[in-house]
C-alpha cells in the first residue's frame, strides 16, 4: 500500500476566516463528489469548532451551493445522551445546519443513541453505514475531524483500545476521563475516506498541534496522528492561534 500522503497544513488568519474556508472546501467536495459519483457523503464533526462552518453552510451563498438532495450526512462520533440533549453532536449539527437545508429527512444517519448498551448503538451505526455505502467497508467523500488538547479524535482518546479496532466500523467506549459513554467511527473507516478535514482553532490546541503534526510518531499518545487517509488527502485547516508553535516551513498555502 502507497504510503500515506503527507498532510496538507492550511492556516487561516483567524477562526472566522477558518470557517469560512472549512465552508468552501465543504461546498467544493460536495459538488465534486455529485458531480463524479452522483453523492455526497460525509462524516460531520462534533464539538464547538465546526459550529461556525455549519452556520456558514445554512446561509447563502453555500446553502444554494451544496446539492442537499444528493448529499448524506453522518458523524464521526457522538456522545451517549438523547438526540435533544445539549451535548448532542447530532443536536448541534442540526439546530445550526440541517434543519435549515434541503435535505431528506433520511439522508440524516444520527447514531440511535436511544439505544441500549452503548454497543447496541454502533452495531446499529455500523448496520446503517453498510446499508447506505452498500459495501462493507465506506468510503466517505469528506470526513470532518477536530482535536482535543490532549490530541484525541472523533472519540478516540488516548491509549483507547478502540485505536486498535480492525473490523468494526463503529465503536461504544466509556471515557473514564469524562464519566460518559461514547460511540465513534474507528480509523478503518475514517483513513478510508477520500478527504479527511481537521479543524484546530485557538492557542489552546497549539501545543497538541506540533506534537501531532511535528513530533514524533506516537498515536496511541496523540490519536490524531493516527489518521492517514490510505488513498485519500488529509488537510489540516488551523487559525494562526493554533498555528503559533509551527514553524513557517510547516504551513502549506
Ligand atoms: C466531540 C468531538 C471531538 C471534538 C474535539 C475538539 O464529540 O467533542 O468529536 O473530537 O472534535 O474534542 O472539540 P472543539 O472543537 O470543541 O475544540
């Protein structure tokens, strides 16, 4: 297998500026990805950085930009709290983005979190990613990432057995750290996708940043650098604040 392409490092002047550009590049696969293979899937990030690309794609010019109709939306992972829940990744995505785009209501694959266990969840998830990609290994068009300070993705955390899962597609894990269950995408699927997007923005993630992108190759440590996209480009999309600690060599156009 081709070694994996190195990461492209994108840095925006600021978070407003790296909204927008998430934005772009949201709207651009989109198209590109209707315009080849007639979909568009992709795996929506959680927490707070993504908040304002989202707003962004609920408003003109992208929300007439993006082909809704053709495009499906999941996530790269979700916490175990009701779809209504203020800590819902699904919540969130959907207050802000889906609720205000032409989407089919069926086009939207939340994970059941509903469900019970947790592991009922990504057994779940893992039943609808292979119903919609039809195969049993999805290949997403996008998958949008952000990174914790302490370099976890999606919700692989740290020294998490999950990094080490090979076959499912989907995990439940208990976050000791945070007292709370979890459900998230494992790295077969997220280095299948064709373009895996991470958004870091702010000083807080500075340090993590060169750790991930610089340091030495640690992914148990720094799960983030366990993302690789086999065949498939890996962008890195970061505010100056985020980008403090790298060189100037570091950073792409
Ligand atoms: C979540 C996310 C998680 C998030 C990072 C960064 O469910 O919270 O999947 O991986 O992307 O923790 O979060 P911020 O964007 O809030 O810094």
């Amino acid at each position: 297998m081709a070694p994996a392409a190195a990461p492209e490092v994108i840095v925006c002047e600021n978070a407003s500026d790296l909204a927008k550009r998430a934005a772009r590049e949201f709207s651009r696969a989109a198209q590109e990805s209707v315009a080849s293979r007639g979909r568009f899937r992709v795996a929506l990030a959680g927490g707070s950085t993504p908040r304002a690309a989202y707003a962004l794609l609920a408003n003109a010019p992208l929300r007439q930009q993006v082909p809704w109709q053709q495009t499906e939306v999941f996530w790269g992972d979700e916490r175990v709290v009701p779809p209504n829940d203020p800590a819902s990744n699904y919540r969130m995505a959907h207050e802000i983005l889906l609720a205000h785009v032409p989407i089919p209501p069926d086009h939207i694959h939340r994970f059941r979190t509903e469900l019970s266990p947790p592991d009922a969840i990504a057994r779940q998830y893992e039943d609808e990613l292979r119903a919609s990609f039809q195969c049993t290994r999805p290949r997403f068009d996008l998958i949008l990432l952000g990174m914790g300070e302490d370099g976890h993705t999606a919700s692989l955390f740290p020294h998490s057995a999950a990094l080490h899962e090979e076959r499912k597609l989907a995990v439940a894990l208990y976050a000791a750290h945070l007292q709370a269950y979890r459900v998230t995408l494992t790295l077969p699927v997220l280095n299948e996708a064709r373009l895996v997007i991470f958004l870091a923005s702010g000083r807080t993630k500075a340090e993590m940043l060169r750790h991930v992108l610089r340091g030495e190759r640690q992914p148990e440590r720094w799960p983030a650098q366990a993302i690789q996209p086999h065949e498939g480009r890996l962008v890195w999309l970061v505010d100056r604040d985020a980008a403090a600690t790298l060189h100037p060599d570091d950073a792409g156009s």
